[in-house]
C-alpha cells in the first residue's frame, strides 16, 4: 500500500509523537522532491502518467472481473424446501 502527499497529511493530524512528526515531515519531503523532478524531467512525467494509466486500467480490469465473479456466484449452504419451491 502506498500513502498519497493528502493522506500522509491526514495521518500527521493523528499521529503525534515526536517521531511521528519527523517521520511524516520526511514523507512530505519527499513528495516535494519527486514533483522537482518531474517538473524538470517531462518525459520522465509522461511516462510515469503513462505507466499509471496503464496501472489503473489493470487494476480496473481486474475489480471488474471479481465483481462478475462475485455476482454469479451460488450462496453456499442446504436450501429449505418450501411448498411452493419446485426444485
């Protein structure tokens, strides 16, 4: 799992330990930084929005695929007979 530059900031308004702290505000320096270098470097930005992409649709392609697997799936278990069940 990976934290967005937004949810590092939400966990900095949760966590507060002195460590925390330093440890988020590194987190944050980081996101700084590699936006430099994408901002400097826009080839190595449209790849990465690329690659991205092509990630989303992946995982995309994938959820969907379990939400159809999910939906025909049979419940387990004894079914009761009732009176007007023909099976």
């Amino acid at each position: 799992m990976a934290f967005t530059e937004q949810g590092v900031a939400m966990l900095s308004s949760v966590l507060r330990s002195t460590k925390a702290v330093k440890i988020n505000i590194e987190i944050m320096r980081a996101f700084v930084y590699y936006r430099q270098i994408l901002l400097q470097n826009q080839d190595l930005y449209k790849k990465i929005t690329q690659l991205d992409e092509k990630i989303n649709n992946v995982f995309q392609h994938l959820l969907n695929k379990i939400e159809t697997k999910r939906q025909k799936t049979e419940p387990v278990g004894y079914r009761i007979k009732t009176k007007n069940d023909n099976s």
